[in-house]
C-alpha cells in the first residue's frame, strides 16, 4: 500500500462523549488533555474504520483508513 505524506485531517462528531469522560480527557465539562493514539480502544478503531468507506471517495477514503489502520490518530475534545 502506497505511503502518504504527513496530513491533518478533523473529524468531528459528538458520539464519543463518554470515552472522553471515562478516560478523564473531559472532567466535568473541561477539556483537560487529549485522547493519544495507544489510549483509544480497538473498537473505536473499528468502527471508525467503516465511516470512510461509506462516504469518502479515493483517495480520502484511502488515505484516512491508511491513518486509522496505523493508529496515527488522536482525540481531542473541542469546547466553546
């Protein structure tokens, strides 16, 4: 599989609330640091993995599913 250049990509959703609060990265409605990479569940992985393939054309779909299956990816809480 082809390698891709360093790229920043967001994807932003509000369905991980809780994993942000079970892993202490929000504390009652404070950011307090960022979900790394090694820290998100393998579950998470998977599911993220099948979002691309319903709704990015290549060569997104390849590139983000390149980050999600090398775990280059981590979660960071947005607040207003």
């Amino acid at each position: 599989m082809q390698r891709f250049s360093p790229v920043g990509v967001a994807w932003y959703g509000a369905t991980r609330n809780g994993l942000l609060e079970e892993t202490g990265c929000v504390a009652e409605e404070v950011v307090r640091h960022t979900l790394r990479a090694g820290d998100v569940p393998k579950a998470v992985y998977q599911n993220l993995a099948e979002q691309p393939r319903k709704r990015w054309p290549t060569p997104w779909r390849d590139a983000i599913l390149d980050y999600i299956g090398r775990r280059a990816v981590i979660s960071a809480p947005i607040a207003e």
